[in-house]
C-alpha cells in the first residue's frame, strides 16, 4: 500500500508540485466558467437589446475559411426596420449554408441601433449551446481537482484509487459527450440516442451475463 499520496507529503501539507498543480486546474476552471458565462449572458443580451421582429430574407453568403479548416458560411439578410431597409450579416458563422438564398427568415433587430441583428431560433442558439458546454468543462475540471485532492488526502491502495479515478474520468467523458450532443442536436434527440445505448448495453450485459451462467 502506497501511503505517500502525490499530492501531499508525509507531514500531510501538500508538495510544491501539487499547489501549482491545482492552481492550474482552478484557473483552467476558471477560465472556462468565464467563457461560458459570458456566451451565455451575451446570447440573453442579445435577445433583450434586439427586442424588435422583422421579417428578412438571405440574399447571399459570406465564406472564410483558414489554411487547413473547412469553410465557414455566414447568411447576409435583406430586411426592413421603420421606413429605411438594411443589409448586414450576423455575427455566427456556419459550418453549411443552412438557409436558401431568397429564403426568408425572422430576426429580432435592435430598435436604437436596426443594424444590429440576429437570426431568431438559430444564432443565439448556437452562442447559448457553446457557453453551456465551456460551463460543463469547467465544472467536470472542478470535479476533477475535488476528487484528486480527496484522493491524495487519503491513504488509499493504488488499485481502489485508480478504479475510482477510472470511474470518474470515464463519467466525465460521457457527460461531457451527452452535454455536446444535446448542444447540436437537442435534448430530445439526444435523449433518443443514449436511451437506445443504453438499452443495447443493457441487453449485451445479460446476455454476457446468461453465458457465463451457462
């Protein structure tokens, strides 16, 4: 049995090694959390500033695209605010053209300054997505640096402790694959495909089960 844990020394006050490690975890925490946030409370902004609905219609696209990177499309709308007609492109970039060109589409646009706009049910969307799966990594870091110091700090065997680090970085994975789906394809979409999963893992797992018994 190890009884030297790698983040605390035999006196029980923790390494060098392991405060600069955990201030590396905390301020990756940190800074993912912030950038979660802040896509998050942009979208909501957003959607409070422009209050406004219009009707508009896609009349063309923008591409980019960077060495190595597949291209990027951004939908350029036509529509009307007031009496005056306007023509901009939104702020998120796509990875397909999702929209038809001539295809009309509802925006909400900001009445102290109409040049200023988003696609409804589909910009925000995306931005609020992001900053929800920035929030979930941060949070599944934290989880992370309270378990390894709950760990460390105690005298565990190394094989119970690395069954138990094994569990949690596998539960990570799935949760941040759960969150990431549903982010693209939503909630109940997602709920479909790990439902169906996890019935085809439920019946693998008695079937293996019978075998055995056989």
């Amino acid at each position: 049995m190890d009884k030297t844990p790698a983040l605390f020394g035999q006196s029980g006050k923790m390494s060098a090694k392991g405060i600069l490690l955990i201030l590396f975890l905390v301020l990756f925490t940190l800074g993912f959390g912030v950038i979660g946030a802040g896509l998050c409370y942009s979208a909501h902004m957003k959607e409070k500033t422009c209050s406004a609905a219009a009707e508009g219609k896609v009349i063309k696209y923008k591409e980019n695209s960077y060495i190595g990177q597949k291209r990027r499309f951004t939908p350029v709308v036509k529509y009307q605010a007031g009496n005056e007609i306007f023509t901009g492109e939104t702020n998120v970039w796509y990875s397909s053209r999702i929209f038809e060109t001539d295809e009309y589409v509802m925006i909400g646009y900001n009445p102290a300054n109409p040049e200023e706009f988003y696609i409804k049910n589909y910009d925000l969307n995306i931005i609020t997505r992001l900053g929800i799966i920035f929030l979930v990594i941060g949070g599944a870091i934290l989880a992370v640096t309270v378990t390894i110091l709950i760990l460390d700090k105690n005298n565990l065997d190394k094989e119970r402790k690395g069954a138990i680090q094994a569990g949690i970085i596998i539960g990570g994975i799935v949760l941040f694959i759960f969150v990431a789906f549903a982010a693209v394809t939503g909630l109940k979409n997602t709920l479909c495909v790990f439902g169906g999963m996890g019935l085809f893992a439920l019946y693998g797992w008695s079937h293996n089960k019978r075998t055995k018994k056989k």
